[in-house]
C-alpha cells in the first residue's frame, strides 16, 4: 500500500547506547568513585533507592543523598562520591542528552527532588522495567516516563519557588493557572489560603500587580496568543478556545496585554 505511516527508531547519537538508557545498581559501602571530566557526555538523573551517598565530600558543592533522593548530575562533569558505611547502596540512573529535550538546565550536582510519598520511584522502576525488557518500542516507551518525571520535576520545583515567592497565597495563584480557561471563583481561590476575599485580593495585587480576573485574563490571552503564532487558529478560533467568544471584548483584551492587534498576530 502506497503512503503507509511508519515510524523508524533513529539512534539519538553514535552513541546512543551510552547516552540514553536506564540503568540500576547496587553498591557495597564503603564505595568511593572518581567520574573525570569527559567521561560522562550526558546528564543523570540519580534515584538514590537505598543507602546514602556523598558527592564532592568536604567540596562548597558537596551534596548528601540518603534514600529517595533525587540527584541531577550535569553532562561532562568532574565530582567524587562516597557510598556511607552500613547500609547496602541501590540506586536507579536516567541518563539522557538535554539538547534532545530543548531543556535547560542546572550546570552543576544538585538535589532535583525529595521523594515523600514513592511516586518518583514509581516512575523511575516502571522505566528501569521497561529498558531491561526490551520490547517492540521499549525506547520510545522509556522515553516517554522520562518525559513524566521531567514533568513532575517541573511541576514540583514550580510549586516550591512560587510558595517561596508567594507565601500565603501561592495555592490561590496554582488554582487560577490551572483553572484559568473556567469561570474561577475568587473566594474559592482566597478559601485555598486560608484568607479572607478581602486579603487574598490585597496580596494578589501586592504580588502580581493586577487583580485576580486580571490575572486570569492576562492567562487566557497569552494561551491565544500562542494558539495564533501556530497559525492553526484564525481570531475567532483562537478567542473561543480561550473562553473569550466576545470579540470586541477579545480585541480590548489582547490589545491591553500586548498592545497590538490579535490579526497582526503571524505564525512562527
């Protein structure tokens, strides 16, 4: 049959095979080991199962890895670490080329992730389960749980800087992003808080510097916005999609935020 879809697995490098993969070992403290600069060319993400490790002991980028530690390790880096004494050591290793991902991120040996609650390693077992079967697509499928731990990674290192930016009101600001295509209900919002209406919209001002709705406004425009530069969507496509089927209101909207008009909008 002519024009069949099919897909073909290009190796990601050369070396693929030592770029990507997920891979598990257990170590028998005391364990030192030396990665040399060049010996790594691709970024780790490092479940520590069991046991404790020390990267870069006595170094300022000392970093301490006890069971359900999450830990990035950059490509092409220079560290030493130390498994401690008493506990057999297991961990999971994720290992990939950001590059691939359009990814950025940290230049150094950092902590990615506290486990609390297992469901990192629920993720990182699957994927471990995955690669080592080897089935028809297993690297497609493996890719895919890598995808779903850099989701959570995303999500839960997006939730800490914004309860360290926002403080009392950073669930109220969560609700609203993830909610801002509904009719969302201020009072609801300051409820997640523990506030009053009244405050929670003092403190929404005082840290955004526009009001609740502003805010979810200013959200559904930017995802227009988005939706125009695809060049999927016409104006009236990209308004309805965003919750805003007025369009005199659309156009108000959309020229307030980004002081233009949504039809001078041209695809990327």
């Amino acid at each position: 049959m002519d024009n069949l879809f099919s897909i073909e697995l290009n190796e990601f490098h050369e070396m693929n095979s030592r770029t990507f993969g997920v891979y598990s070992h257990t170590v028998t403290p005391p364990s030192y080991f030396h990665c040399p600069a060049g010996s790594r060319l691709y970024c780790r993400l490092f479940y520590v199962v069991a046991g404790e490790t020390i990267f870069d002991k006595g170094l300022p980028t000392e970093v301490t890895a006890t069971a359900g530690t999450i830990v990035f390790l950059p490509e092409d880096v220079d560290y030493v670490s130390e498994w401690i004494p008493g506990v057999e050591g297991l961990y999971i290793n994720f290992t990939f080329m950001p590059n691939d991902f359009y990814l950025t991120l940290p230049n150094c040996i950092c902590i990615a992730a506290y486990d609390g609650d297992g469901s990192y390693l629920e993720l990182f077992s699957k994927a471990l389960q995955i690669w080592n079967g080897g089935a028809i697509g297993y690297k497609l499928d493996a890719l895919s749980y890598l995808y779903k731990i850099l989701h959570k990674l995303f999500i839960d290192s997006t939730t800490a800087q914004m309860k360290s930016s926002y403080r009392n009101i950073y669930k109220g600001i969560l609700y609203i992003e993830n909610n801002y295509l509904d009719e969302i209900d201020v009072g609801y919002a300051a409820s997640l808080c523990h506030l009053s209406e009244s405050r929670f919209r003092i403190y929404f001002k005082e840290y955004k510097n526009m009001s609740p709705i502003t805010y979810r406004n200013f959200l559904r425009i930017k995802k227009a916005k988005e939706l125009l530069e695809s060049g999927e969507y016409n104006v009236t496509e990209a308004s309805a999609s965003v919750n805003i089927p007025d369009l005199c209101y659309f156009y108000r909207l959309f020229q307030k935020f980004y002081h233009v008009a949504p039809g001078t909008v041209m695809p990327d």
